[in-house]
C-alpha cells in the first residue's frame, strides 16, 4: 500500500534500533501544548503511549 500523497514511509527510511542502543532524540507536543524534547530526559526513565486516533477525530 502507498502512503497518502505528501508523506512517506519512514519506517524504510529510518535505522533499526537494538536493545541498548540510544534512543534518537526527537521534539513531540504534549498535551498541553508545549514542546517536549527527549534529550531533555536523558537520564531518567521514560515512557511513551501511543493511542492511535485518539482526538484526532477520526
């Protein structure tokens, strides 16, 4: 299946990460609003979830 027109399959394009390597830094919005960086953790344990459509209103 294609992507939609404008975006690409980064999951191709990106390299695949092992146990133990470090995780790719990168920006997400919260859901406040502000700007969270992942370096900015660096040290600490994280946790990411992941809730697929969830408000986006699809």
């Amino acid at each position: 299946m294609a992507p939609p027109k404008g975006r690409t399959k980064i999951a191709s394009e990106t390299k695949t990460l092992k146990v133990g390597d470090t995780a790719p830094d990168f920006t997400l919005r919260s859901h406040d609003g502000r700007e969270i960086t992942l370096s900015a953790f660096r040290g600490q344990s994280v946790v990411l979830a992941f809730f697929a459509f969830a408000f986006t209103g699809t």
